[in-house]
C-alpha cells in the first residue's frame, strides 16, 4: 500500500476524489494527529432523504483540515422529515450546532404530471415548499440552530426533451421554480443557508454527478466520486459559520495578475487588456480579484522586483486593479515568506486567513514550506485556470454580506493615514486627541446581530476566551435579562471604522462572569476598550452588581490580552497555564478610563 | 493479468480502504473475515477497484458475491472481454 505522506494536500482543490474515497481512513488519521492544532468543536445532524455514511465520512476530513473536529448525528435512510417533525430525545440531547438537510431531487414527492393544470402545478409547487418551510420552523423552535438545505439538482432524465425546461409540467421548470423559493426564504432567514448543489452538480457535470447503479444499489442519491466535491462545498459552508473564511489574498504580480516581467519588458510589454488571449486571461483575473476586494476581501502584493517597477504596472492603461486597492504592497527581493509574514504584522490579521496566489511552483512550495499555515493553492501553470481554481478552492465564503464586508478594505486604506498622522505627533494622548474619535456603545440590537456573530467567529487575537456563538446564540443572549451585552463602534475624522468590539457577561446572582471581551485589531491602541469598560461598570452598577470576573483562555493567536485584565485593575483569583481568573469588586463610584472618545449610546 | 496479480491489486485496495497496512487476503476471505466490511465500506471497495482496473461491474453482479474469490474472477471476465 502507498503511504501517503500529506493528507491534508489531498483534500486540497483541484483534488482526486478517488484518492480522498479510497485513502479517507489514513487522511483522518494525518489530520488529527497534526500536533499543535486545537481543534473547535462542533456538532453537526445530518438528516438525509438518501444514504448520508460517505457524505459523514468524507465531510468529516474537510472539516478537520479547516480546524473544526466534528461530532455527528445521523438519520436513519430518508427519516429526515420525522426526526424534526416528531418527538426526538436523542436529537435534542445531542443539541445540534447545524443541522444539515440532505435532500435531493429524488425526494421531490410532488412532481407535475401530465394530469396538472398550470393551477395545480402551483398548488404542487407551495406543498412541496411548504413542507421544507415547516421543517426549517420546527428545527428553529426545537434547537435554535444553524439550517443547511439543499437545493435540487437537474433531473438526470427529461422524458419532455428541451421542453422540459419550458413547459409549465416539465420538472426542470418545477425544479427551477423550487429553488427560486429556497432562495428567497434563505434571503429573508439569517439562520437558513443553502447549499448550492444545483450549481455543483452542473458544474461537475449531471453526467457525473448522477449515478443509477449506486441510487438502485445502496440509495446514494449522486455518484460516489461526487461525494467529495459535496463534502468540501458543505465544508465551506460549515466552515464561514465558524469563522474560518480567509480575509485577505496576497498577489504575485509578473505571469500572474499580468502577464511577463515587468522588470524586463518593461510598461509597455506586460500582458494585460483585451490585444491577446493571455492579456484576456490576466486581465479577467484581475476583475475578479477586483470583485472580492469590493465585497471584503484584503489585497497585498508580494513580487519580487523593485518597487517603483512594480508599483509602475499598475499605471498600465488597461489595468483593472490600481496600486491603491492593495493594504501593503511589498516589492523587493526579499524571501517571500519573510514578506508575507510582516505583511499579516502590519494589517493585523492572522496568517491562517491569508491565500497566497502565484504561478510559480517553487515560489509556492518553499512559501508552504516556510508558513505551513498559509492557504497555498496548487493553481498549475496555466494562466486561464488560476482564476477557476482560486474560484472553486472557496477560501473566501461569505456567509451573509454585512455593510462592513462593502467597507472593510476602506478601513484598512484609512489605517495607512491615521499611521501617517501619528508619525507627526510627539506623544500619543495627542495624536489620539486629534483623531476626534466618536464611539456609539449599546447593548446587542437586533440589526447587528449578523455583523457581531461575525466578529465573534472571526476575532482570534484581542480575544479573551475565544469562545464562538452562532446567530441564534448571540440572540438569545441579546434577549436574556441574565446577561449584559455591549457593541461599540468607532468613528473618527478618517472614517467609519465599523462595529469593532464586543462585550458580553452572564449574571450570576450578584456577580458578572465574562463571557466574551474581544476587538478587531484595525482599532487596537485607541482606548475603545476603555470605553468599553467604563460602559460595562456603568451598566453592571445599575443591576446593582458587586463584582465582575474575567477569565482568560490563551489560544496561539491571543497572546496580546494576556495581561489585560490585570492593566484594567482586576486581581488574579487563580491562574493554571492556559488560563486565568480575574475579579473586579465594583467601586461605589470611579471616574472614567476613557478620555478620548466621545461616547454615544444610540 | 492473471488471478494472483489481479488478488494482490485487489489486496492493495483493500489495505488503503480499511487502513490497514498488513492485511493479507485471500480467495476464502470475506466480510465475516474483516471486522469493518460491512455494506457501507463494501461500496468504497467496489467504486476503488472500479476505478483502479478502469472497469465497471454490473448491478445484477453486484449483489451476490460472496467472497474475494469470486471477486477476483469477476474481474478477470470483465478484464479479458
């Protein structure tokens, strides 16, 4: 037998899904014993309409390469309906975290037949909607969790032909029509997702996808060899409801985003418009690279050249991305690695959430070597598939997208002025003076409920316990009168910086325990979490709170807030390696910690 | 190829599916044998030598094999037409 000697490059896009099918048992046991790595625990029911055990199986390695160990509850074949609808001890014991639907076209009981009047195809089409609708309620009122639903793939066989498409009883039409009203429901429902299998299997290709023998045989509803293409799309779904999208793309530039060097072909001589086919090529994988920046993404480069050469690329009359779209733009001949990581320094974010795109095998491969935790894809050599690779490896999966996703690369071009600005003041109380900083702190509305589930999945370094909630958790804690909730969003003369902190304690009879106290990094070291407190000691005095406690929970990333509760004026109540305890006996009065912000709480 | 080539690809298989690096097979052994061959891991058995020999078996022949014997000679009808 083969050994196999990097599992976790297996399950990497574009991937064999024969090797991942065959080899699962080996690839899981690689990706758990990957030391080092702590995984989140999460717990996933899957309710099939077909046989799920190799859709468990095979989901279970892509979550666990993304860092999430699951545990899973599984129906019994096609009880997905009864075990919401009726009665289920063992489900509400294990309280799922999400709960997947595994439906397909097959479990469609409700087809048009040649018998229907356009009427009664409408009537077919709100029955069979209405009974997912109902299913999605009951899961809400009975666990308050995350929903995952198919939508339906094209049928394999069309008895109408072509017709099939546009006559109001073909089941193409029906099956269009369905997933238009998946789609809506999932538009207006923040705990609905849905898995798009719709554009999977026609991507895959229903000729692939779909498999007789194997449905006749064991009631697998697609082929074998699709199952890993599901398992990863599902995977990525599951995986931005906890947090683990990347946030930034780090470019090469030369036989990347243009084509050639332009070190040596100098302005006029890189490949990039619409003159040839490999101009083409580049040219749309800058539109598309534009497109996540206008949707969130964070853009750097890392090139190897001199700067002002590379810098020049961009003034090219027909390039789409411009020097000012990226957040660090590192031109040199340092190792790339070396680049890379002052990169992640600078904008804050981990090197976990950063992708790295270039054309050049070695570049790539001693890159991984260097930063094993940087998402590296494999996008071969050739120019018109590296933007269907970066495509189908889904690294940036948005869950929803939020008002701040639009504004997030603003904040980070705002950063390099403030970061300009500071440089001219002598001491900081000034320069924080002079930023004019406005902060709106309140306690959990329903409006932002979406933007703070993101930031507490995302926040991994200004993190006290790195606990993470899903949507309807942070609802629930938002509703509970057992609980004190604080955002805090800060603006200041450059800009909006967005709803960046978050607070949240549980009441425990006359005590306050913290449960979570994180910031996003771009507002680090501007006092925000001092206003923070002062607004959390002004509320727990108001319930008439004796004291406050803090723990802190040390992750690999968190190391910066180790100390916090100690400069806060807390005092240790007890410490082990991993953790410490903190407590603050409210004072019948105490002056403000914050001095530079103006707080609102609107 | 003949039946002593065809069990040790099949052997192969079998190894990389159940994960277990020094399993011998033979004619006689079947799912009493492996502790964990059962009809979910059979599948992965099946779908695996499909795609290692670039053959594809039957729905009918599928469903009364009852050992790696028989298996070994189905491949070969298949791996000779």
């Amino acid at each position: 037998m083969e050994q196999i000697t990097d599992g976790e490059g297996l399950l990497k896009y574009p991937f064999n899904p024969s090797t991942i099918l065959r080899k699962k048992r080996a690839i899981k046991k690689q990706l758990i014993a990957k030391s080092g790595q702590a995984f989140l625990s999460k717990k996933i029911a899957i309710l099939g309409g077909s046989t799920t055990f190799e859709i468990k199986e095979i989901l279970e390695l892509f979550l666990l390469r993304q860092g999430i160990q699951p545990s899973f509850y599984e129906s019994e074949y096609n009880k997905y309906f009864e075990d919401v609808m009726f009665e289920n001890p063992t489900l509400r014991e294990f309280a799922p975290d999400i709960v997947y639907i595994h439906t397909t076209s097959q479990n469609l009981e409700l087809k048009p037949t040649f018998g229907d009047t356009p009427e009664s195809v409408q009537a077919k089409l709100a029955d069979q909607f209405s009974k997912f609708e109902s299913l999605w309620q009951k899961l809400r009122e009975t666990y308050n969790c995350l929903i995952i639903q198919n939508n339906f793939e094209l049928p394999a066989n069309r008895s109408l032909g072509d017709l099939d498409f546009y006559e109001f009883r073909g089941q193409t039409n029906f099956i269009g029509q369905l997933n238009l009203k998946l789609a809506a429901a999932a538009q207006k429902d923040d705990f609905l997702m849905i898995n798009d299998i719709h554009y999977l299997a026609s991507w895959i290709g229903l000729e692939r996808w779909h498999d007789s023998k194997i449905w006749y045989l064991y009631k697998y509803a697609m082929a074998f060899e699709a199952i890993p293409h599901l398992a990863h799309n599902l995977a990525k779904v599951i995986g931005s409801c906890f947090g683990k999208s990347s946030k930034c793309l780090v470019l090469d530039l030369d036989n990347t985003l243009w084509g050639g060097v332009i070190g040596d072909d100098g302005l006029a001589g890189i490949k990039i418009g619409h003159e040839t086919a490999a101009c083409e090529a580049h040219s749309a994988l800058q539109s598309y690279v534009r497109e996540l920046k206008s949707r969130g993404v964070i853009l750097t480069v890392a090139s190897k050249n001199d700067f002002e050469n590379a810098k020049e690329g961009f003034s090219h009359p027909d390039t789409v991305l411009k020097y000012e779209d990226f957040a660090a733009f590192k031109a040199n001949w340092n190792p790339k690695d070396e680049n890379i990581r002052e990169t992640a320094l600078e904008i804050n974010i981990g090197i976990d959430s950063m992708v790295f795109l270039d054309d050049n095998p070695a570049e790539r491969e001693l890159v991984q070597q260097q930063i094993p935790e940087l998402q590296v894809p494999n996008i071969g050599s050739e120019i018109s598939e590296f933007l269907t690779i970066l495509d189908r490896s889904k690294f940036f999966e948005p869950t929803r997208l939020s008002a701040d996703d639009f504004q997030r690369p603003l904040y980070y071009v705002d950063n390099l002025k403030r970061n300009e600005l500071k440089s001219k003041f002598e001491d900081y109380g000034s320069f924080l003076k002079s930023l004019e900083m406005k902060a709106e702190i309140a306690a959990f509305s329903p409006l932002f409920l979406g933007r703070i589930t993101q930031l507490v999945n995302k926040t991994n370094q200004f993190n006290l316990t790195t606990k993470r909630f899903t949507e309807p958790e942070i609802k629930n804690f938002a509703e509970s009168p057992k609980a004190i909730t604080l955002y805090g969003r800060l603006l200041d003369k450059f800009g909006d910086n967005g709803l960046v902190t978050v607070l949240l304690g549980e009441i425990i009879e006359r005590d306050l325990h913290m449960t979570l106290w994180l910031m996003n990094c771009r507002v680090l070291k501007r006092d925000l979490e001092l206003a923070m407190f002062d607004a959390l000691i002004e509320r727990a005095r108001a319930k008439n709170l004796r004291c406050i406690f803090g723990r802190y929970s040390a992750t690999a990333k968190n190391a910066m807030v180790s100390n916090f509760y100690e400069q806060l004026g807390f005092e240790l109540v007890d410490r082990d390696p991993a953790n410490s305890l903190w407590k603050y006996s409210i004072p019948e009065t105490s002056s403000q910690r914050n001095k530079y912000i103006e707080v609102t709480s609107e | 190829m003949n039946e002593a080539q065809i069990l040790a690809v099949v052997q192969n298989v079998f190894r990389d599916v159940f994960d277990v690096e020094d399993l011998i097979i033979s004619n006689e052994t079947n799912s009493e044998h492996i502790e964990d061959w059962d009809s979910l891991m059979h599948i992965n058995l099946v779908v695996a030598i499909e795609k290692e020999l670039k053959i594809k078996f039957n729905l009918l022949e599928l469903q009364d094999l009852k050992n790696v014997g028989e298996m070994v000679k189905l491949i070969q009808d298949k791996l000779e037409k």
